[in-house]
C-alpha cells in the first residue's frame, strides 16, 4: 500500500483485522462516552443522594442504561462509517465522521426525569452563587490592596507603595524616554505644634499638609508620606523647572495658609528639595537625593 490516501468502509476494507476494527469502534465511541460521562456524573449523584422509595425499578434514563443507549447508537452507525489513512500502520486509521453524541440526541430534554432537571437546575443555581462570591472576593481583595498601600493617617501612599510608583516611573523613563521629577518636602513648626498642642493637633498638621500636597497634582502623580513629618511627590512628565515652580507655589500656600484644630487656627511651613530623575540606581537612591537637596534648602533658609 502506497503512502496517498485512499478510502474504505468497514466491510469492503482490504485487509481490515479485528484489531483494526477494535481501534475504530473504539475511536468512533469516544464522542458519545465523554457526553455519557457527563450525564453519569450528574444522574449517579443524584441518584445516589436522592434515592426514591417509590420508584425502585430502574429508569430507562438511569446512569447505568445511558451508556447502553449510546453504546447502542454507536453500534448501529458504525459499520457505515467512512474511513481514511495515508499511513500503512494500523494505528493511522481514523473516523472521517465519528457520530456526535448529546443530551439532545440520547433523549428529549421534555423527556427528562423531573429529578435530572432539578439538579441540573440546583447546579446551575449554585454556580451563580459561586461567581457572585468570587465577585465579593476581589472586591475585598481591591480594597484589602488599597488600604495596604494608604498611610494609616494622611490621605497619601505609604512609604512602600510610594517607592513602587517611583520604581515604576523610572522604568517608564527609561524605556520611552520620559522625564519625571521628585519633590520631598518637610514641614517646618511641626514639633512646635505638638509640643504646644498635643498629638491630636499635630496630626491635624499632618492631615492639612497632605491635602494641601494632593489638591496641588495632576492625576497620574503621586503623594507618599515617607515618616513623621516628611513628604514626597512624584510628578511625571515634568522637567527640574516646572517641578520648582510647583515646589515654590506649595511653600507659599503652606506659609499663607492656616488649619483649624478646637477652635485654633495654626500655621504650619514646609522645607522643599527638588530632584529630576537622572538614571538613579534605584527609587531609595533617587528619594535620598530629593531628600539631601531639601535639606540643603531648609539649612539655608536658617
């Protein structure tokens, strides 16, 4: 036998052994007994969960006589089954047409047990519910992420979430070419505040400071506080002068603006160092830098 293909049926074939057949008869099953298994899995479960004293005679539609049906479909269309090969093993024979199998075709779905299509419907009630939970999941899970990256007091990012939005930016430089610029600021008064007033009046500092710091950037920039009483903005697509004049708009607000705090109305300053990014080794040494040119400025200004 040559290596083109050629075309024969079961009872003309050449040469055909029962090994042949075997391997045919197996290939050509294989569509009717994965829907078999499926409609085994469910009517055995139900069955076994839900046995029914009334009915101890086996349904026709019974997991046990479904793949007699099936088996008994196959065996009936089988012998008019085409086949062909272009190899000269045994194992090259294929079904060109294997008989497709469904629920439909085994029986009409009117013609269900009423037991068959009250768990298929339990089924399907409980995968809604099972997305609807998969759904609250990652919502909590959104919120879980949000709260892990907000400071625990100010209106801004955390450290940690801070350093991922720098590291994120510098990456975005390098790759596109982009410019990006640091401002770090600390406040000036603030130990004066607590000292004078208490805690509850220098985190009321804190809180103004940080809302003043994110009514000032565009979106897309960043607001982190970095410890105590110091703070850090990122802004993108922004070069070292634009980046001062922000910084020297925001200490004049600070020093012109006021927060109340029992009825108290107190003033709070802030120091500025401003840094562009520069190929930096790392966020950490690109905040250091930002943070060494703010305390150049507010060593100055005494």
């Amino acid at each position: 036998m040559g290596l083109n293909s050629h075309l024969y049926t079961t009872d003309d074939q050449p040469g055909s052994t029962p090994s042949m057949m075997a391997d045919a008869r197996d290939a050509a099953e294989k569509p009717a007994r994965a829907t078999t298994a499926s409609m085994q899995s469910l009517l055995a479960h139900y069955f076994e969960t839900n046995p029914d004293p009334a009915s101890p005679a086996p349904s026709p539609f019974h997991a046990d006589n479904v793949y007699a049906l099936s088996t008994a479909q196959s065996e009936t269309r089988l012998p008019k089954e085409v086949f062909e090969t272009s190899h000269v093993t045994e194992s090259a024979f294929v079904p060109v047409d294997a008989p497709k199998a469904s629920p439909s075709s085994l029986v009409a779905q009117d013609d269900w047990p009423a037991a068959a299509r009250a768990l298929i419907n339990s089924l399907m009630q409980d995968n809604e519910a099972l997305r609807e939970q998969l759904h609250q999941q990652a919502l909590h899970l959104q919120t879980a992420q949000g709260q892990a990256d907000s400071d625990a007091l100010t209106p801004t990012l955390n450290r940690r979430a801070f350093l991922r939005e720098v590291h994120r930016a510098m990456a975005d430089c390098r790759r596109y070419g982009e410019e990006a610029c640091l401002i770090y600021l600390d406040m000036d008064g603030f130990k004066s505040i607590n000292d004078a007033y208490g805690h509850a009046a220098g985190d009321a500092a804190l809180i103004y400071v940080a809302e003043a710091l994110n009514g000032s950037v565009r979106e897309g920039d960043s607001v982190g506080r970095m410890g105590g009483d110091e703070f850090a903005i990122l802004l993108r697509h922004a070069d070292l002068k634009s980046a001062r004049i922000k910084a020297m708009k925001l200490e004049a607000e600070l020093m012109m603006g006021t927060f109340e705090h029992a009825g108290l109305y107190l003033k709070v300053g802030g120091s500025f160092g401003v840094r562009a990014y520069a190929a930096q080794a790392s966020a950490e040494a690109w905040v250091s830098e930002a943070d060494a040119a703010m305390f150049l400025a507010k060593k100055a200004v005494r």
